[in-house]
C-alpha cells in the first residue's frame, strides 16, 4: 500500500506570493525523490492564502525522506513553512496495491 499525505497551508496574510514561489520549486524538486508517486500543489482561486498539497510515496519510509532532502530544507522548512498560519497534514494508506 502507498502512503499518502494530504496537506493544507493557510498563509499568512501578505505571504501567499511567499508560499506560491516556494511551491513552484518544491513541487518539481519532490517528484524526483526515490520514493515518491505523486506530488501536486494547488492554490485555491476563491482563496488565495490557501494551498493543498497531495502526496503519494511507495511507503511511509519515504514519506519520512521527503523531509531530508535539501529542496524540503530550503523550499518548505527555510520559506514556505515560516509564512503558514495553519499547517495541517492528514495521512492514509491506498485501499489497493
């Protein structure tokens, strides 16, 4: 079963351009992680200070190394993550194989 992580980033206010510009490189930096499946951020239209992230990793061993890799130190930890006024991450495993 893959593991899954579905993230919510509230910015902010005045740090959504700050949250936007991060995401930009973490999304295509993420996707080249060994363990990674799907990596994909969205930025709600209707409210622009909220973004979802929808992660599927081979495991959650991999999940765990997404947060090693020197694109999530620089880009979420050094960036995006210090402009969040609400970080909230859900996880689940796939049903199927």
């Amino acid at each position: 079963m893959a593991f899954v992580c579905s993230a919510t980033w509230t910015a902010k206010e005045g740090s959504a351009h700050i949250v936007a510009e991060a995401l930009k490189h973490l999304s295509p930096a993420s996707r080249t992680e060994e363990g990674n499946i799907y990596y994909q951020a969205y930025q709600d239209p209707s409210a622009p200070n909220t973004f979802r992230i929808f992660e599927v990793y081979k495991d959650e061993a991999a999940f765990k190394a997404h947060a090693e890799y020197e694109h999530f130190k620089e880009w979420a930890l050094g960036m995006a993550i210090p402009e969040l006024e609400v970080r909230q991450r859900d996880f689940y495993e796939t049903l199927d194989v």
